[in-house]
C-alpha cells in the first residue's frame, strides 16, 4: 500500500528547503531541527554512530565512515536511477519485518519528475520509488501520519537537509526503531526550474524518462523510444539558466554525502556503479541483509582535484552569487569535454573535489548574501576543507562552541 497524506501549508521560513518539519503539529520545531539554523553535526553523529568524525582521512569529506564500497545490485532493477539498491534496502526491512512502514518519494500522478511523500507498507511497492525526482517535497511531514497510523519501526529516505532534521528530532517522535538511508545531495532546484533546464537539452522533453550527472564528466539522457543520449558537462547549457536556479540553500548546504544517515548510497566515487558509505552497525545490518545480490568492490581513486577545485572557486568568485559558470569557446568545449574524462579526478578523488567545490560554495555565497548566519551555519567540518583554498573565518564568522 501507498500512502500519499495530504499536508498543511508551510509556515514562512528562510533559508527552507521545505524538509516538512514547518508543516507538521509544531512548525516551531524547524528552531532546533534546521540545518540552516546552527547544525551540530558533531552532537548528533555522536548520538547516532557513536562518535563524530575525525578531522583526518576521508572522514574529513565524507563524515564517520566504517568501510566505503563500489556496489553493484545485480540483477539491476528495471526503472531504477543506478541498479535499484536504494530501494531494495528499503523492500528487504519491509520483506523481513525489521519494519511496518518505508518514508520515502514517489512520482506526482501529474508530474513524473515532481517528489510526492508517501508511505510505504507493501515490499512490492517499493518499486514505485525508483528513479530520481527533482523538486522540493515534505518528507518529514509523513512522520506524524506514520505514527498515529500505528507504524513504530520505520525506514526513512532521504536527503541530507531532511536527515539532519530527522536525527535533532528523533528522540522526540516516539518511534521504537528508524533505519535511514540516505542519499547525498547534488543541488536541488523547483520542479518547474528543472522543466526549463530539461528543454535546454532537447527539443522533445516529454519524451526524456531518465536523466543522471555522473562521474565521467557527462549527464545521461534516456528517451521513451530507447535512445540514449550522453552530454559533456563542459556544454551543459548552464551559462542561459538563471543566476538563482539552485536556490542559496543548496548552495550553501553543509552536508553534501548525508553524513547522519546509516548508509549513504551515491554515485560519486562508484565510476559507473554505486557507492556505499556505512556509517554504524544499523546500515551494515541493511546491506547484510541483501547479502549476495550486492557485488562489492574497493572504490579506486585517481588524477589531482586540487586544479578543478581551485578553478571552481575563482569562478564562483567572479560569478558573484550567480552560477560559477563561464562561457567558453564552442571550439574549446568538444575538446575539454574529451580531455576531463581521462585526466580529470575519479572515483574518491572525484568525490573530495565535489565535497571540497560545496564547501568553498558554502563560504563564498554565504558571506555575500547572508554574512550574519556564518557564525552559526558553517559548521568546523566546512572550515577545515575551504582553508585549503585560502577561505578562513574572518572576524565573527566561525561557530563559538
């Protein structure tokens, strides 16, 4: 069965990524579960894994981690975004009974590509959350229909903003036991914002059923008449999309790979599968339970990030709050488009430089839009990245705990 609860507006709020915290009984509680507000990320990892991150190795990029994976859900899943791994973790605890309900996205009826918050409580349902949606969408506020329909072991997916809120509430919800599985975030916009970015790409957008970034450098078009069409970041149409297209949360967002979840499942270090972080013992349990339909391997790593990072920072400088873009010649685009690929950073190189571009971001436009909120949202995690681009605290910018 397939829940789709209908909510209340959202009460007004700055800085919202609409995690669905404003629209439930008590929208003053968006005060202390908001990311945006004053995160404690070190507090709630230690609620959650046991202990916060270090400030060494990879745990500096991609928060407490216990083992990282390439993964591969084999067979792979029809309709799904990679091989269907997130949604099967979710069909295996509803499988097993380890819980009654899962909180997660399907597709509007209107709008294939607009999220709409549903519970699930069939495993063979999961199936209807395959896929990406892009757009703004209440997950939270599905916890208090959850709860008064009797569901207390719960599995919640989700992305970074919408965790982080989970976790500073979750002592509070009355829920015996919650699994999360989160995804990482690669900048949100509005469904409609994304509609306009689709027609840029091509001239039949109705007929685009799957569209993906991934870590060769290239966004992937599938059409509804098999046709696959694969574009290199570099002509991305980016230069004729509105400055405010990612809205300043995303860009300003702190917690790129999901850092509270119990297993983050991405794209970014898998080179062409999946990529699994296991933070604590509840998402080793989740991919144990999936046991042999899983292929495992160790996440490679090659090239140097520090040249594309530093190049994403001067542009996001001279972009001045607007996309960190600049055109380039037609005739040099076919030929960096072919270069990136081979000579670029891959795998967890790839994966340190994206983290490292959204903590230079976070600096850059925080402190041109909105420099009072520094001191309380960019968390020590954030600092320690951008210093190696000469992004330091200046005078009452850095968090006084």
């Amino acid at each position: 069965m397939i829940e789709t609860p209908s909510f209340a507006d959202p009460a007004p709020r700055g800085l919202c990524t609409d995690c669905g915290v404003s629209r439930m009984a008590d929208p003053g509680a968006c005060g202390k579960a908001c990311q945006f507000i004053k995160p404690d990320y070190p507090a709630l990892e230690a609620q959650v894994h046991g202990r916060s991150a270090t400030d060494h190795g990879d745990e500096r990029f991609f928060g407490v981690t216990q083992v990282m994976h390439k993964a591969a859900l084999q067979p792979a899943r029809p309709g799904a975004q990679w091989t269907g791994l997130t949604t099967r973790l979710a069909e295996s605890l509803l499988n097993t009974k380890a819980v009654d309900a899962v909180l997660t996205m399907v597709p509007d009826r209107q709008d294939k590509w607009r999220p709409q918050p549903a519970i699930i409580t069939d495993p063979a349902d999961m199936a209807e959350a395959r896929g990406m949606r892009m757009g703004y969408a209440p997950l939270l506020a599905l916890l208090e229909p959850a709860h008064a329909a009797g569901h207390r072991r719960i599995a919640v997916i989700g992305i970074p903003c919408q965790i982080y809120a989970l976790r500073a509430l979750e002592a509070e919800l009355g829920f015996d036991r919650i699994y999360v599985i989160g995804t990482p975030c690669s900048d949100n916009t509005t469904t409609e914002n994304f509609h306009h970015f689709l027609a840029l790409l091509t001239d039949a957008p109705d007929t685009v059923t799957y569209l993906e970034f991934r870590a060769d450098y290239h966004v992937e078009l599938r059409f509804d008449d098999g046709r696959q069409r694969l574009i290199p970041f570099l002509k991305l149409p980016i230069s004729d999309l509105d400055p405010d297209f990612f809205p300043l949360t995303c860009r300003t967002c702190v917690d790129y790979t999901n850092r509270l979840a119990d297993i983050t499942v991405g794209y970014m270090a898998g080179e062409g599968e999946q990529w699994l972080i296991l933070r604590n013992a509840r998402g080793q349990e989740m991919l144990d339970g999936l046991g042999a339909e899983v292929v495992l391997n160790t996440p490679g790593s090659r090239g140097k990030r520090r040249g594309s990072v530093k190049g994403f920072v001067e542009n996001t400088r001279l972009a001045a709050g607007g996309l960190p873009l600049r055109r380039m010649p037609n005739w040099l685009r076919g030929i960096m488009g072919w270069l990136m690929p081979k000579i670029g950073p891959r795998g967890l190189e790839f994966a340190r430089a994206r983290v490292e571009m959204k903590a230079a971001e976070t600096v850059l436009h925080l402190r041109r839009a909105e420099p009072a909120k520094m001191k309380n949202m960019v968390p020590r995690h954030v600092w320690n990245l951008a210093k190696s681009y000469d992004l330091s605290p200046e005078d009452g910018e850095e968090q006084t705990r």
